[in-house]
C-alpha cells in the first residue's frame, strides 16, 4: 500500500469511528432531557419550604425524574411514599440530626469535578464547607447536632488502577476543628498500637454523649468494628467483619452489614444487629445483599437503601430478626428522620 | 515542548512513508542513514514516531477510563470497590509471565514485533466495549485484568521495535521521544473523560464506546504506519531466535549485570502510591491535592523525558540511569524532612517525575546495547519483569514495614536501601568503562 493510500485508509476509518464516538456522547446526553421530565406513576414533588426542625418527617435525596432531581425532600415520617416538598437544595448524600445537616455534593470545576461536605442549618444554609477528597460515601451527624463525619473513595492512580481507600473525616461544627482523616488517630488493636499503611475508615456512626464513635477500619483484608474517642483521639477495635455500623437511638445495639459466608463477592452482604454489652448478633430478615449504612427511624426499626428503577428506593425491616422487609419509598436514597 | 517537536517531526513521517511503500527499504537503516545535523528530532526514526502516537492515543483510550472507573463503580453502578485490589498480587505473577511470553513471540519466526504489539493493542482495545455490558465487581475486575494483559504482551515488542528502529547513537532520544509522547496520552485521558462526563448525563457508556473508538484510532496507525517484520535479521549475529538462546541471555554479562541492577534498584523503588500517601502525610499535602499528585510525576515526565534521553546519549545511559535514581534517592530525602514548605511538594513530584524519564525509557536504551537484533524483545522482557516483579517485592515489604514501624522508619529503610543498591550497581560497570554508552563512542 503506499502512504497516500494508507492515509487514505485511516482517514476513513477515523470519519466512522468519530460518528460512532459523537453518536455516543449525544445519546448520553439526551438523556439530561429525558431525565428531566416528571415520570407518570412516580412520586408527586412539589417546591416549597423544608427545615430540619420539627419532629414526624424524613428529609433524604429525591431520585424521582423531573425538576426536583437529586433535590432534598421531605415527607411525612407516617407517610413516606406521599407527596414530596422539595427544597432545591441538591445532594449526593445526606444526614441530619438536631437542626443540623450534611450534604455531601459535586462543584462542577473547569477540567474536573470536586466535591465538598457542606454543614447546613435547619433553614438549609450553608453553615461551612470543607473539601472531600474522593467521591462520597456515607455522611452522619451526632445526635445532637454538634459533630459531623464523612467516608469518600480514593481512586486508584496507577494504569487500570484496582486500588481503592477511604478517606473519613469529622467535623466539630460548632469550632469548625477539622480532622481530615481518622488515620491521625491511634489505633489501639488486641491493647497494642497498630500501624498499616493500608487502614481504612469507613461509615462513622455517633454516641450521644458527643465523644463516642463507631466506625469500620479495614487493614489487611479484615474489617473491624471500631469505638472511636473523639477527646483522647484513639479508636479502639471491638469485633470483626462488621461495615457501616449504625448505633440505635437507646445506644445499646448496632445495626450493620456483614459479609456473610458462602455469598457471592460482589453481594456478600447481609443486615445484622449486635448487641454492644453480649456482642450477640441477630441477622434481620432481609435477605438481598444491602450495601448502606442503615438507619435507625426508631428504637425497633431500620431503614435502608436497595438499588431501584431510578437508583435506589427505599426499604425498612424490624431490628429484631423477625418480620419482612418492605418498600416504603421509590427513588429515594440518604433517608433522615427528624425526631 | 513535545507538541511542538512532533509536529516538526512530523513532516519527515509522512516523507518516510513514501519509503515504507517499499517492503524492502529498511527502516532502521533508514533511521540511521539520515543525516543527523538537522533539529532536535531529526534523528528520530518515522518508526518511532509512529509508536508514538499509537502509545499516545492508546494512553488517551486507557486513561479515559482509569479516571472514570472510580466515578463509575461507586455511583454509577453503586459498589463498594474496597478491596477490589486484592486480586492485584497474582494478578503481578500473571502478568510477568505474559510480558516474557509477549517478549519472546515477538522474536520467533524472525520478527513479529509488529503483530505481536498488535494483538495486545487490540487485546486492550476490546476490553472497552466489553465494559458496557459488565455491571459486578467480578466481571469488570476479568476486564481490567484482560486489558493489562494486552498492556503486557505489547510492551517489550514495542520497545524492541523502538530500539531497533533507532541507532546506537540516538537511542535514549528515540525512547526519550516515544514515553514523552506515551505520558502525553495519560494526561490527556482524563480530560477528555471529563469533558464526556461534562456534555452528558451519566455518561460513562459514552467514555467507554469513545475510549473504544480511540483505541481502534490506535490499532489503526500501528497497522497502517509501523512497518513489520524483518528488521530484525538486517545485520544480526545469527542468533536464533529460540527459547534456549533467550534463556542463554542472561550468559551475557552486559545483559546480566543491566538485569541484576534494575532488580536490586527496583528492590528499593517504593510504589507510586506510597509515594502520594507518603507526600500527603510527611509533608502534608492537603487532601484536595491528592488526585492532582499523580499529574505533577506525569508533567515532570513529560517535560524532561526527551532532554534526559538526549542527555543519556552523550553523558552515558547507564550513568544518566543512576542518576535518575539519586534523583529518587533526594525526593526521599526530602519526604523524610517532613517540613511544611510549600514548595517542597513541588520539588519532590518534580524529582520523582525526573527519576522516570532518567531510568524508563532510558533503561531500555541501555538494555538494547547488550542484546542481539534477534532478541531484543525477549531480552528487553526480561530486564522489564525484574524490575517489574522487584517493585512489586518492595511494595510488599514497604508495606510491611510500614506497619511494623511506621512510615518514618519504612521510609528511611527504603532510602538507605536505595542509597547501598545504587552504590552497588555503580560498581557494577564493567571494567571501569561506561560499557552503557553508545557503541562506538567510548
């Protein structure tokens, strides 16, 4: 072949590959517009007023098509598949307790995008903002509104990179002292310090008593229920092979996910409850592998989160092991109830 | 600086085309015959700058995607990727054993260096479509591990086929040319990525059917522009091109010393990401910074790639190869400081990028002076894999010790290891020549 004819050969296959390329990327992008219409048979959503004050309503990220996408909602804690207010305040993820909230959103950058932990007051202000290192994860608040806490993933940076860590982060919103990761705390595992350079954090969950945590660490292929010392800034290892830990409103039990033996790797979880005094743990009745930190609407109930039609709905199942689970909400996702 | 050179450059590709169209001009000959008193790049084979641009757009494909995986597991398909990377350590086993295998096929049958690169190209390429459908952990993890696959099998190819387009003379800037091109492309990925993530909703199904389109961009110009076969027999000592001989390499006391070297310095060069999260937590670079520290190495790759290349042909490739390794040597150094200058971090990612285009391209100049024409691949995989399987070991043991001791001291293990490695091989020159230099020249 010569070299013009070569030229030519390549300059043919590039005209149909870039057709290929932008009939992509416009298909993708027509789905901004599709995504945009308010779906029939979907939840009703309408703007109006929605504050983190005031008991009986949970407040999470609407997922229904339409122009309150990715909105933060509320609706009544009684009534969660009603009507929906939206705030125009949008999220990734969220929490909020005692007048306090978290959102964890995207900022659209000129050549990448970032992210960023926002502390909002009950009227949804933004109180603070704090830069988050990765994509975001999971986000709590202390019950008492004082602390705020957030898990991102780091990407890995090499070639077809497979490495993934977290980053977690607290926030005392009330002196703005941040610690940016909870690898600065001592890590105190079997009554010695442990050091790795591949510890992880993950799913912070708080105490009442504004200085007890809970949180996941994962080292060396094992994860471990941790109590964390927000004052003497130590976390302590309890148990093993618990993630996203969520403490009961009484304080006395911990709802997470367990990875449970004999289940496929890429849905190996299941819901259990433990016991913090006996360590005792009592699998809850949902069967399908549930990747969320849960929530606790009471003392005897758990929320979560399943993937769904529009990302994900929402579910909740009775903290005892009895019961069935049920759908409570579609196209919801980062559920808070105000109490 | 390379945008620049290449589209000076790119005049005479096009000119030696016209010559491809002959089956018979060779194209290395072609490389050396030229007449070397014109500009910078000049002197560097059209072969060259072909592969150039098929790493450059085939970087572009790959790191499309490495830069939206991340995005695109956690919220996109919403999975928990953590420990994701277990597979990672016998997937490294797996993979030395492809880039030989790659190496040595590449030899047989009197040069296939072409088509051997070739299918691992398209190898990679076809893993990009294949991500569309995948939507668990396991099978897009199979993907990834395929496409790494094709990454192995066509590395020591190229490489021979870079070194035997390209003279003795102006070897460290041929490859000096090739990874500046090569880092372009990763720089560029991500951005492009963006941009579909940008103009799009969800669009990860649209970087990956463009990242596909790219890599058949990439195939493309490696079929159409990379003249194959034969170029190997063209004044080769007659050695054939059988396992036993490969094997018989390492009797080649250039050849074995270069490989004992990359081993030892490779034993003491700790990981990429140890050096971000070591950058991060001693010199405390804020969290926001993190996923920008891998383009400060890349930029300061790309910049000084083709300067350190040319340097290495006059000054000597093996001493330019450890003295990209003392470069190494004070970016420890000053991570071991632990001070909260500013520039500090500047400097260590300027350091560490200077350290790659001082030892990677270079490396496989010097390695090309002690092997054959007829196995250069097989001999080029093998300097690769040890240094390959070397970091891997270091990165097992820093993260060992890191536990053990903590990062101070794992780092300051590292660093005196590094300083007594680099010492060794710089003992390890034969006869007290620079045995490394050009041919002719010493």
């Amino acid at each position: 072949m010569t070299a013009r004819n070569r030229t030519l050969v390549l300059l043919a296959a590039l005209v149909v590959l870039a057709a290929v390329a932008v009939a992509s990327v416009l298909h993708a992008s027509a789905r901004a517009d599709r995504r945009n219409q308010t779906q029939t048979g979907g939840p009703r959503v309408t703007p109006g007023r929605v504050t983190l004050t005031g008991s009986g309503r949970m407040v999470f990220r609407n997922m229904a098509w339409g122009p309150h996408r990715d909105e933060l909602t509320s609706v009544p804690a009684k009534d969660p598949s009603g009507p929906r207010t939206a705030s125009g305040v949008k999220c990734l993820r969220f929490y909020a307790a005692s007048g306090t909230g978290v959102c964890l959103r995207a900022v659209h950058g000129p050549v990448s995008d970032t992210y960023r932990a926002v502390i909002l007051d009950a009227s949804l202000h933004e109180r603070a903002h704090y830069d988050v290192p990765g994509i975001p994860s999971r986000a709590r608040i202390s019950p008492g509104g004082r602390y705020a806490a957030w898990t991102a993933f780091v990407g890995g940076d090499s070639y077809a990179g497979t490495n993934f860590s977290t980053r977690t982060a607290i926030v005392d919103t009330r002196t703005g002292e941040l610690t940016p990761s909870l690898e600065a705390y001592r890590i105190v595992k079997d009554g010695r310090t442990y050091h790795a350079a591949d510890v992880n954090f993950w799913g912070v969950t708080f105490a009442p008593d504004d200085r007890t945590f809970y949180a996941t660490l994962g080292t060396r292929g094992t994860t471990y229920l941790i109590r964390g010392d927000l004052r003497a800034r130590t976390v302590t290892t309890l148990h093993t092979n618990v993630e996203c830990p969520s403490l009961s409103p009484d304080g006395t039990r911990i709802a997470f996910k367990k990875r449970a033996p004999g289940l496929p790797k890429d849905a190996p979880w299941r819901l259990y409850v433990m016991d913090l005094r006996t360590l005792r743990e009592t699998p809850l009745a949902e069967y399908r592998s549930v990747d969320d930190q849960a929530v606790w609407r009471d003392d005897h109930t758990l929320v979560y989160a399943l993937p769904g039609d529009y990302g994900a709905d929402l579910y909740t199942v009775p903290a005892d092991g009895r019961g069935e689970p049920r759908r409570i909400s579609t196209a919801a996702v980062s559920p808070a109830y105000l109490r | 600086m390379y945008v620049a050179d290449s589209r000076a450059g790119s005049p005479r590709l096009s000119a030696s085309l016209e010559q491809g169209g002959h089956p018979s001009a060779p194209v290395s000959a072609d490389g050396a015959a030229r007449p070397r008193t014109g500009r910078r790049l000049s002197a560097v084979a059209p072969t060259v700058l072909a592969l150039g641009a098929v790493s450059l757009v085939t970087d572009v494909s790959s790191e499309m995607v490495t830069a939206v995986l991340p995005l695109y597991l956690v919220a996109g398909l919403g999975l928990s990727p953590l420990g994701f990377g277990l597979l990672d350590g016998i997937y490294n086993g797996f993979s030395a054993l492809v880039r030989l295998a790659g190496g040595h096929l590449a030899d047989r049958g009197g040069g296939r260096h072409k088509w051997v690169a070739g299918i691992g190209y398209g190898v990679s390429a076809l893993c990009k479509p294949l991500l569309l459908v995948a939507h668990t952990l396991t099978p897009i993890g199979l993907i990834l591990a395929a496409d790494r696959t094709g990454k192995g099998l066509r590395t020591a190819p190229r490489d021979a086929l870079i070194s035997l387009s390209s003279t003795a003379e102006n070897r460290g800037r041929a490859f000096g040319v090739h990874r500046a091109m090569d880092t372009a492309g990763a720089l560029l990925g991500p951005l492009v990525a963006f941009l579909i993530l940008r103009a799009t909703v969800d669009g990860y199904d649209a970087v990956f059917t463009v990242s596909f389109c790219v890599a058949v961009a990439g195939v493309l110009v490696l079929v159409l522009f990379v003249p194959g076969g034969g170029q190997a027999h063209e004044a080769g000592d007659g050695t054939r091109p059988t396992l036993r001989a490969a094997l018989a390499l390492l009797r080649r006391r250039d050849l074995r010393r270069i490989t004992v070297c990359a081993l030892l310095l490779g034993l003491a060069t700790v990981g990429d990401s140890f050096v971000y999260l070591l950058l991060q937590r001693r010199l405390g670079v804020p969290d926001r910074w993190f996923a920008l520290l891998p383009l400060g190495t890349a930029a300061a790759f790309l910049l000084l790639a083709v300067p350190l290349g040319r340097l290495a042909d006059r000054v000597g490739r093996w001493r330019t190869f450890l003295a990209g390794h003392g470069a190494l040597l004070l970016a420890y150094a000053l991570l071991l400081t632990a001070g909260h200058s500013a520039a500090l971090p500047y400097a260590v990612l300027a350091l560490h990028g200077g350290f790659y285009a001082a030892t990677d391209g270079v490396l496989m100049a010097a390695a090309s002076d002690g092997v054959p024409r007829e196995l250069r691949s097989s001999g080029l995989a093998l300097v690769q894999t040890a240094q390959a399987l070397a970091r891997f070991a270091c990165s097992l043991g820093f993260g060992a010790a890191w536990t053990v001791w903590g990062d101070r001291t794992a780092l300051t293990v590292s660093t005196v290891a590094l300083a007594v490695c680099a010492a060794f091989s710089s003992t390890l020159r034969p006869n007290g020549t620079d045995t490394l230099r050009p041919e002719g020249t010493t």
